[in-house]
C-alpha cells in the first residue's frame, strides 16, 4: 500500500471515529455505521433511487457542459482583449453576486416546468466560477509570446489558439473543478426547494418523514457522486495540462 492510500484510509477512518464520537455523545440521535448500512442495502435495489440517482446526474452534467461552452470562450476573450471584456464583463459583473439560489422564484416565475429551472440553476452555479478562472487565466498569459508569434507571421486567431489557450489552460482546469462542485451543491439546493425529484428531492423527504437513515444516505450519495465528478475533472486537467502536473 502506497503512502497515499495510506493516508486516505486513515482519513476515512478518522472521518469514521468522529462519526462514533459525535453520535456518542452530542448527538445521540445520530444514525450509527451499521444502521446507515443496512438503509443504503435497502436503497440500492430500489428503482425509484437509481432513477434518481441517474436524473440528479444529468441534472449536472448537462448544465455543467453547456457552462463550459459558455464560459470558458468569454473568460478567455475577456481575459486576452481588453475591448471585448469592456462589452461583456460589467453585465456580468452586476449578475455574479446574485446566489443562484435566490433565483429560484425568478425561475418558477419564467421558465415554464421544473427540470429546465432546476438545470438553469445548476448552470449558473458552474458558469460564473469556470468564467473567472478563465478571465485570469487569459489575462495571465505573457504578452510577450504573443509578440514572439505575431514576428514569426502567426494571424490573431492562430495566435490566440495556440498561445493563449494552453497559457491558460492551468487556470481554466481549475476552474472546472470549482465549476463542478458548486454545480452540485446548488443542484442539491435546487431539489430540495423545487425538485419533485433527484437525490436531493429524496434527502428532504426523508428528513420530513424522519428517517434518518436515510437522510445520511442520500448525503453520502450526493458526496460520491460530487467526488466521482470531480476525481473525473481532475483526470481531464492531467490530460490537458501534462506539463502543469509534472507527468510531461
């Protein structure tokens, strides 16, 4: 066992041991491990989780590819050309610190049905971070290669492609990550307040009906799927940003 398994087993022990102690003492009503497991055994054959398990999924996914498309072109335009971020950054600028939770009521208001008002949320949550972090990272590029390009006859497209993308490609993963994990937690939100469905639909009503099992559950559902999502993020950054990552 190499040192990093090591030290992700001892963390889950620990996360395990806290888990013990808080049920012990602060929270007796707390689920105990075994209990947790026997309600995940009776979950896991049921359809009705699976499916929402599933459409929880493409609740994030969805949203989550079309912030990317989205996103990343504007941050780095806005990033490399300083009349382009004029147009476009103040707009978004004044939407950004609205949560996207607080635009829950707009949403029931003027989207017509859940599933693209719940994807609307989700979407915001992933586009303003993988923006910024696309912004900077277009911004971060040395000018300086753009110049050595242009003196060896590159055109503006060809220089952008090829000198500003991959500068700011390191940027860009990162903000993915980030983009990835609040696009779950404001899904989960989303669910909860107006879902009818979705992992985080079911978590809320087993909180009303009180089973508490279940409740955990659905929380570490939500957090395997949000780990997995990211753990895939992260394959994606090694692959696009070998030199960043020391395996080039």
């Amino acid at each position: 066992m190499t040192g990093d398994r090591i030290g992700s087993t001892a963390s889950l022990l620990g996360l395990g041991a806290v888990w013990w102690l808080v049920g012990a003492t602060v929270a007796p009503g707390l689920p105990t491990l075994p209990v947790v497991a026997g309600a995940a055994a009776d979950v896991a054959t049921d359809p009705s989780f699976l499916s929402s398990a599933v459409r929880s999924a493409v609740r994030v996914y969805v949203p989550f590819l079309l912030a990317v498309a989205l996103a990343v072109p504007v941050g780095l335009l806005a990033g490399w050309h300083d009349p382009f971020a004029d147009l476009t950054l103040p707009a978004l600028e004044l939407l950004r610190p609205i949560p996207p939770i607080a635009w829950i009521p707009a949403v029931i208001l003027l989207i017509p049905g859940t599933e693209p008002g719940i994807m609307f949320i989700t979407f915001l949550g992933a586009f303003f971070p993988i923006l910024l972090n696309s912004l900077e990272g277009g911004r971060s590029v040395d000018r300086e290669y753009a110049k050595a390009a242009r003196s060896l006859g590159t055109d503006p497209a060809s220089t952008f492609r090829h000198v500003a993308v991959p500068g700011a490609l390191p940027s860009i993963t990162t903000g993915l990550s980030v983009g990835m994990g609040l696009a779950w937690l404001n899904l989960v939100a989303a669910e909860m307040l107006a879902g009818g469905s979705g992992l985080g639909y079911l978590t809320w009503s087993a909180y009303t009906g009180g089973s508490y099992p279940h409740i955990v559950v659905g929380m570490l559902s939500i957090a395997a799927l949000g780990a997995a999502s990211t753990a895939a993020v992260g394959r994606l950054d090694r692959w696009l940003v070998p030199w960043a990552n020391g395996s080039a």
